[in-house]
C-alpha cells in the first residue's frame, strides 16, 4: 500500500468517523429532546394530582370545620336553653316571693 493509498484511507476513515459523530450529535439532541418533553409531562401530571388532592382535602377541611361549627352551636343552643329555663325559674321563685313579701307588709 503506498502512502497515497494510506492518506486516502486516513481522509475516509476521518470523514465516516465525522458522519458518525454528526449522526451521535444528532441522536443525542433528539434523545434530550424526547427526555425534556416526558419530564415536563411527568412534572404537569403530577402539579396536576397535587392540586387535585389540595382540593379534595381543602373541600373536606371544610366539611369538617363546618360540622365542628354545626356542632358547637348545638352545644350553645342546649345551654342557652338550660340557662333561660333556669333564669326563667328563679325569676317566678323571685317574683312569687317579692309578692309574698308585699302581701306581707300589707297585712
């Protein structure tokens, strides 16, 4: 093989090499490419199933706290209702013997 032929296939080998690594470059771009998009729709489901389950729990806090509220003023009512029986009692007990007392002095 003489040195022309030698060079020939050194400029051969470079220029195939060249066209692989063009060819690697260019799977490589498109590999990220492919990766990037699949991370952003992993990224959107999963910002998506957040906000769904912030919801869903924000809807049954409230739920939640609604039924407290609800029971609370079950609680008030019940002892309003004792207080008023009771105030109303003594204040007939009062009354009665404020008149008794009346009569009294009269008599």
């Amino acid at each position: 093989m003489t040195s022309m032929e030698t060079l020939g296939r050194i400029v051969e080998a470079e220029s195939g090499a060249r066209a692989v690594f063009d060819e690697a470059a260019l799977l490589q771009d498109g590999f990220d490419t492919y990766v990037r998009e699949h991370i952003e729709a992993l990224r959107k489901q999963y910002f998506a199933r957040a906000e769904q389950m912030i919801a869903e729990t924000a809807e049954q806090e409230a739920a939640r706290a609604d039924a407290e509220i609800a029971a609370l003023g079950r609680k008030l009512e019940s002892e309003l209702s004792g207080l008023r029986a009771l105030y109303e009692k003594r204040r007939e007990t009062l009354v009665d013997k404020i008149f008794r007392m009346a009569v009294a002095v009269d008599a």
